[in-house]
C-alpha cells in the first residue's frame, strides 16, 4: 500500500485527550504523527507524550495543516472550530474532540453544518464518507449507546434519569485548585446539578435525532470519582412494559460490533473498560415498583471511547481502514 | 455527677463500625469503655483500636455483660440479635448496630419488637425512653433525612430514585477478594441493582412509618467508590408541584439540629461530612423537563452518622446527656 | 481566666497547613481566630475553612495586626519574614511556618536572629520565653526527633541517609500540573535528588546545634507519595557499636514526652500518625552487615506535627498554657 | 513456521502475576494459552482473565502438562518445586516464576540446579539455552539491573542500601486484612525490616555471581505503597570515586537493550514504566559529602518486567524468537 501510513496532525497534544491520540495514533500500523502542537509545550520531544514518536511539539500557528490527511482536533471548546475551519481549507479531514461541531445553533456556520456526528455504533455509514466529524462528548457515548436501543424500539414511557460519574481526566489537564491529588482523593462530588450540563444539549440533540418525537426526556447528574479514568452511568428508565431478558436489546442491537459488550450476567465496572475502546453494558428489570423501570449501567474508558479511541475509530472508517486498526 | 463515666460493653470491636465506636466512646466525657469485644483479635490490647483505653480485647462469650450500663453491638447481620437479648436479660441497655433489629417480620420475637428505630432528628423522644434502639443503616440514615421533610409536607408525586456510593468501610473488615486495594483502586462498580439490598426494606418501613399509605415507592442502587469513608446519595424526587429555594424544606424541618447542616448554595461531597456525625443536604429543582422534579443529595460519614456516632448520639439520649455529646 | 481567649491572627489561611492551623485555633479551648487572610478567598467566610469560625477572609494588608495576641505565618517561603517583622512592630508574638527564619545566613537582620527554633521535644525552654519562633519544616521535624538521642549519645559512625515520603499538601495548594490527581493518583517518585532540598540546611543547622563538630553528614532524598497526608522516614544511621533493643533511645530521650510514640514492636506507618500531634519512631538494627547499622522510622502528619500542630504546641508554650491543649 | 502458535500452559492464573501472565501469552502472535489453572477459580472462563482465550480454567492437578511446549508457574513459593519437577518430566520447558528454584541450598535437588536465573540483560545466552529458568524476584530485577554495571565496573565502595517501595499487587491476590482497600488507601509502612526480606536472598547470590568476592554488602527495606502496581528503589552506592555523567554507565552497559531506559536528564517515577515491561534508571552523585556517594532510582512495572513480562521474555529467548515479541 504506497498510502500508508497516513499523515495525521494532532492540535492540542498535551491534554489528557490529546496525549492519548497521539498514543493511539504513534502505536497505529497505518497512521502516523505528522506534527503534534502544544502551546506550553511547544519544543519538547513529541516521544516525550507519544513514545517513539519524532519531531518536536509546536505551537498550532506553525503547524503544516496543508502537509496531513488529516487533524485530530483535542483543543479547549471554543477555539477549535477556527481550527477545523484552517484545516479544511488545507484540504485535511478533520475529526474534533472538542464541543463546538455537536450541536447546531443559529450561530452555526454553513461549512460546519457538515459535521457528523462521530458515534460509529450509530452513524457508520455516514462516517465513511465524511471529511468532517464532530466526535461525541465522553458521557454522552455511554448514554447513547445505552439508550440507542430502547428509543429505536420505542420503549420508554417517561423520563430517563442518567446518573454518571467520570475520573478526573475528563475534566482536562489545566491546574485547577479543585483537581489536585489532596482535594480529589477520598472526596465524591455531583457537579453541574439541576440539568445544566453542556453535555445535556448534546444528549438532547442526538436522542431527537434518534427518536423523533418520541425521544425521552433526560435528566443528567455528573459526579466527580477519586480515579483517573472512566465513565460509569447508572441510567433508570420508565418502561411502556416490562421486558425478559433485557441484555437482548443490546445485543441484537449491536450484533457484531467490535466495540460494543453487552453483559449478561452481571453489570460493568470501570475496570471492565479502562484502557479499551470498548463500551460495557449491562441491565435489569427493577424489583418493586408498580410501573416498570429498567435499570442500565454502560462503562466507557472517557479518554479512549470517550475522546481518542473514537477519534481513530472515526479516522479508520474515514480512511476506509478496518475499523478496529490501532484500537485493540 | 457520680454515676459518670457510664460503662459501655462494645461487642464486635474489631469491625470499621466497632472500632470507630469504641474510639467515640474513648474519647467521650461520660462514657469509657467497660469492656471490648473481637474473635480475631482477643487478647491484644484495646488502645490498639482506642487509643488510652485499658484492658484486653476479650471473645463474646467473655463479655460481663451485667456490669455496663449500655452496649453496643457491633456484630455481623444475624449474630446480633442473641447478643441483643443476653444483655437485655443482664439489664443492659442496648444500641444495635446491626440490621437485626431494624425491620420486623413475623418472626421477630416479642422482646425484639420493643426496639426503637434510633434516628434521632426523626424519633428524638422515643429513643430517650428506650431501653433497646435500632441502630439505622448507613444507607438509609442519609435517606430517610433527605426524604422526611418531602413526606411530611406530601410532596412526592412517583417513584423516588436513590443513587447511592459508598466507601469500601461499609463492606466491613473480613478479607475479601473484592475489597482488596488492587480491586477496588481505580475502579467503580453499582452492586445490588434492581433493588434488591437489604436496606431497601429499612428504607420502605420508615417510609411507611412516616408517610403511611401516601409513602413513596423507592428505587435503590448503591455503588462502591474507592474511597474509605463516606456516602453521598443522589435523590431524583418528581413532585406533585415546582418548589422554590427546596433547602428551606430542610431547613425548616430541621431547625436547631446540631447534626444536620443544609447547604443553600452547592451540594454536599464526601469532604464536607467524613469524619463527623453530621449529615449534609442540598437540593435543587431539575431544569428543562416537564414534569416538576427535584435534586436532592445528601452525604453523611458511614461510620460516624451511618454507624457509630449515630449509636453514641443515640446512648447520649437514652442516659439523659446533652445529645452532642463526644461529637462535636 | 480573664485572658482568655487569645487572640490569634492567621496569615495565609488559605493554603493547607493554613486550613489546619485555622481549625486548630478555632477547636482550641483557650484561642480564637482574630482574623484570617487569605489573598485569592478574601472575602468569603472563615467558617468554611473552619467550622464555627466568625468573620470573613481578609487580604494580608488589611489584617489588624495590633489586634492580637500572636500571629501564625502560613505564608509562601520569602513572603513570609516581612509579615514576622510587622507583627512584632505592633506587638504581637509570632509563630513563623515558613523556612524563612529557619536558617541562618549573613543576610538575616539582627531581630530575626532572636528567632527561637519551633521542636519542643528539643528546645521547649527557649520557646517558652520567646516571641519569635521558627516552626520546623516537616521533613526536618521527623528526622532530627529521630535523630536526636543518637547524636546526643554520639553514636552515629558515618553518613546518615534520609529516604523520606511525604503526602502531597506538603507540596502545598497552589494549582500545579504535577499534584493533579491524574498525575500523582497510582504514581511515586523521588524528588530534590542529590541532596539538593531546602530542608537539608535546616536538618544540618540543627544537627550541628545538637551535636557541635559531631554532628553526621546527612544525605536526604524526599519522594511524592500518592497520598493526601503523612511523612514517613526511613533512616539508615552507621553505628560505632551495635545497639540492643534501640527504641530504648528514644524511650529514654523522650520519657514523659505527650507527642513522642516509641514503638517496641514494629514500625510506624502513616496510619498510626496520620490526624494526630504525634511523632511515631521505631528502630532495629539491621541484619547481616560487617559494620553496626541502625534503621531508624519515624513518621508524622506533615500538616499538624510537622506544619499547625507544632505551631500551635509552641503557642501553648509562648503562652504558658498546658502544651498539649487543643492538641489531643 | 509450522510450528507456531507454541502451547504455553499457565499454572496459577488466578493471581495477579498469573492474570498478567495470561494476558500476555494471549495477546502475543506466537504464543497460545494451552491451559490455565486456579484452583479458586477452575470452572471459569479462561477469557475472564485473558479477553479472547478459550476454554475454562481447570485445576492443576488436571493440567495436561504434555501437550505444552513450555509452562509458565505461577504459583506460591514453595508449591511451584514439584510442579516444575512434573513440567520437565513431561518434556515441558518450564519458566518458574516463584522464588523456588532461584536460590540454591543443600536441599536443592540436582534437577532444579540446571535452573538458569532469567534475567535476560545479564544472562541472555545462558537463558537461550535452557529448559528451565528462574524468573527473578520483583525487587532483584530492578536493584540488579541497577547495581549490575557498578559492580562490574568494581566502583563500590561499601554497603549499598536500597530503599524500594511496591503497589501492593506485589503482596499476591490471596485475601488479607492488611491488604484491604480501606487499609492500605492513604497509608504507607515500611516492612519486613532490618534486612529480613525474602528477597535478600537473591540479591546477594546474584550479586555474588556478578562480582564475585567483591560484591557489596546490601541493606534492603521494602515499603508497601497505595498504588497497585509498580516498584521504585532508591540507592545509595557508596563509590571509591566520584563519576562524572554516571548514567553513561547504564547507557554502556545496556546500549542496544529494548527494555532498559537510562533517564539522563530525571529520574524514572513509576508512571514511566507502569504496563510496560521496561526498566528505567537514573542517577546522580550527591552533593554536600565527604565520601563520593551515587543515588541510583530504578523502576518497573512489579507484574510486567517484575512478574509475567519478563517470564515471557525468557520464553521468547528460550524458543528463538525476537526477545521483544508480545512485549511492546
């Protein structure tokens, strides 16, 4: 193959995502980092981030958009989308980590209208043939992989109630009092409470997408654990009627996808997925209640399911790559 | 006063609940230690577990019960109850931490039904007149005062959804695989779902003792946080109505209570709670759904509120002391 | 008493050992806060940092230093020593936790030479008549408590090695990207290697004190432990002769002392100091080598023996109280 | 090759080295799991433990030990000798990763002296050649590979002290209080103190191999860290004379090695090398005393180059293949 391996720039690779795409990417046996930027680290060895990797950390002005086939963007929400714009004009594909491709407000310029949304479990096809993928927010994967089913089946008969709770590189790398070892350690705390969360929008949005008119209403608390990685929601929905065996929902659902374990017999952990690119399900009837509730539990890893794994899962579809290459 | 310190019989005092009550009753101005209690441990000193205390931990069936004014039993589920009633018989008082006592069933002897349900900020007088009290589990401690105050005023208009995480401490001391630190660190994992653990019947009981027949139904799913203290349950309560400033229902219903601090601006973590005998409330309504549904979250101590300083404040009621007593 | 409660002025509240000392004065029978300041929190109540606490959170300048009895300095090192110079300017003792008085140099100003070395195992009768005290660095605390009674008793044969660990509020509450818990959490590394820490001027100032022209060379290498609090030393000491049952050394030296825990049966940990005033020390002698070498641990909490707590114990001897006030 | 994948039965994959060791040989390309064994576990999927593998997890003593090509033991000390003995019997190249066949007594039968020490940068053509090799302890991988060049180069001067701490999966999976997440969270202790530990034992003949009767007296004390995985020695080499840029003597002795990283600008934390069966080194003279004294840090993952890394290592130079095969 004279193509491979395919050049990719990385915009923001000292984050949690970033440095985590540009692993995945250095470790890819088609990819390679064309460049990697970091504005407070521009000058030290990118293998400083991404072992065996060359070349040295920039700042994303100097970076040679027009010298890729593509840029993962892991930037701050808000100022990706210029970048996104540079690139394409550059004639690179993009696939943003960040916000501010998914949703579509008013605001929304043409160009970015584009966008697909980058859940491969949902929207593979679309994926392949596009040059422009807003790659999804970390706690809404989990719950769309979760729900995806039961909207499509039209089983839910009142609010979804979405309970989750993340490790602290989801909240970034900048240094913020609240995210040091001695404040996190030992503590357990909601945030965002009241249904206020950026990702609730996103959720919104894509569950519509999904289910029309019919899409549930959702309620979203996030909770900050004392870990490094992973995303665990504990989702309880209002059933039209009870189901048998509910783990089958998921499992006919998503037959054969390579990233999608669906449990039978008990309900996942962060351990089951931190450090994969998979997403674990698992659910149970609840016992005791007049009207039928289901309970689902979905586990991501937030920096690979959830930000960079996706990434590379999106570029391989892109790139008309097997869409497990580099991810397993 | 001449009948202080009282002498308090401490059964179990190897476990993370016995130890941290033989500590309070250590460190407390009116009650020392008569004697101390622990299969695996007997014959080493009590200091070990309370600092100053004097003595040998000795087995159960070495206990002069007939020489303390109170005990304490700190004993696994379905041990306690025997114990309960030997030294009832020895003419001690009792403080049961165990579930034996808590819910009755048909089988629950006669003796047995005289126990009082200690939570104090809800059965004050009762339990000053008891003779026998009901410790309340960790779980439903912080449940039952987050939810008094909705029934009370008939509030709740369905299903309450209590998401609850725990520190490993309320898993108890026996060594078990799952406990390990190289299990529990890093990882994050609901138990017992569909509801089906033991506290939801105490949880259902004291509902219906204190809303009757309009008490709510309780769906419940706890999670084990690597953490080794603390829990922090997070309550979605839809309403018959929209409430506004919901902290004043606390508030009001709790007013002058040394044990329960209402947050009026944030929500209660782990942090605000560990290490004390209080309880944290915060709450708040839930945006952008149709039906009016309220936040509440709630965080107390296991050990202390959710255990052994919810006893002593229990013993400082039933001898007549200032209720905060070795607690503050 | 009439007197009663001092007057105790915290600059710098807002950092860790700050946070301690403000919750130690506020718990303290005989003290109370006059003030508290804290650059980035001024205005915000004192009651968060320490419960029951009145006021507001100042900045330093506007701090009525003329007002009280004493100030604790929970100030960066070299912000530190003008503030002491101002507080004894309008009168009040001061209590210094930075390094700034701690050493000596040809630059220090002839007031700041009456400054009064903060160990009272050590110098407990010049901190009594002083109003000037140099509260121990953390590191320097345990090791010289350790290594007192073998330089008094002229034991040591050759360079003694310091291989300590500390928790991570020793590295203080300004947001940096290393103490993030995504960096420290399952991660351990030495730091200062070579012998190059602040803290070594001050251990070997103080030996030389304790031991004159005997005093050891010293060789001291800290590490970050993913843990909140706690240092824990382990010393390696090259003896003139073997030693049979060496914490008799320490049981010796610190007969009677309230804060000196000599183990004779294992070593310390964390955990047995860990929230506490106390210096926990154990010793053997170590197997299997030509020469007489003694392992010597000791361990404290970095925040209260080693920052607040020794801070507020010479406070209590500045002022005549009982030593151990507010300190068990 | 015909001949690939090689049937590698695991005994005792129910522990933390044996998981890892389990993953590994699935995860390697020419490498298959023929059996595996546990005895709490037998029943079970093999692919609990290692996603992908076949086949269900038996006991050992129905371990078909001839239809392997080599067997990985896993097991406790002291139980892994007869194992070994049947292995060979059955004509299975045998990688003992218990302390049983690494050092030699009297009581050593003839058999088990052909046991070859598996630590392929000191011993790479002997461990090529043999049937059955001695995978080395945790602590002695890293202290050797870091003590290995200066004893060469004859450049000790004294006793050399090695202060190590470990992730608790070093204490083994087997249940214990000591070893629960609520004891070990938060604390840190030094153990088997005064130069007692197992693995002293090793140490010592291994450096006696290397330097003969100039190998240097070794002071070792181990320390149980809360993290789950990783070990970190810090070393202090009394030297004849000072070196200038002494990690040019790792970088000599070790140049072309795909699993020694010499730091020259650092010194190795355990991040560096946690899931990676590399060791990193560092060193540095110290300041401030009259003896040239060098600091030496090295670190591994105790599973991975510790445990199961470096067994598979060993397989890869015993069947011919790249010794970095599976490993990076």
């Amino acid at each position: 193959m004279d193509n491979y391996p395919l050049n990719i720039g990385i915009l923001g690779a000292g984050g949690y995502s970033g440095r985590e795409a540009a692993r995945l990417v250095a470790g890819h046996p088609k990819l390679r980092i064309a460049f990697a930027t970091s504005e407070s680290e521009a000058g030290t060895p990118v293998s400083r981030i991404a072992r065996g990797a060359e070349g040295m950390l920039m700042r994303a002005e100097n970076a040679p958009l027009g010298e890729c086939d593509a840029v993962l963007l892991c930037l701050p929400h808000g100022e990706s989308i210029k970048w996104a714009e540079r690139a394409r004009a550059a004639g690179a594909k993009v696939v943003d980590l960040s916000a501010d491709l998914r949703v579509r407000t008013p605001q929304t310029p043409a160009w970015a209208r584009e966008a697909v949304y980058g859940l491969p479990e949902l929207h593979r096809e679309k994926i392949a043939g596009a040059d422009l993928v807003a790659n999804p927010g970390c706690y809404p994967t989990a719950a769309l992989l979760a729900l995806a089913p039961l909207i499509d089946e039209e089983l839910i008969a009142g609010p979804v109630i979405i309970d989750a709770a993340s490790g602290v590189t989801g909240a970034g790398r900048s240094p913020k009092k609240d995210l040091l070892f001695a404040e996190v350690a030992e503590d357990f705390r909601a945030y965002a409470v009241g249904n206020v969360h950026r990702h609730l929008a996103e959720m919104r949005d894509q569950a519509v997408m999904l289910g029309g008119g019919g899409a549930p209403e959702l309620v979203f608390t996030p909770h900050l654990l004392p870990v490094r990685r992973g995303i665990l929601e504990t989702i309880y929905v209002p059933l039209r009627e009870r189901v048998e065996s509910p783990f089958r929902l998921w499992e006919n659902a998503f037959a054969g996808e390579p990233f999608v374990e669906v449990m039978d017999d008990r309900m996942p952990a962060l351990a089951d997925v931190v450090g994969t690119n998979r997403v674990a399900i698992g659910a149970t009837m609840v016992d005791g209640v007049t009207r039928p509730m289901l309970l689902v539990v979905a586990a991501i890893d937030n920096l690979v399911k959830g930000a960079a794994g996706q990434a590379v899962q999106n570029l391989n579809l892109m790139f008309g790559l097997d869409e497990t290459e580099g991810l397993l």
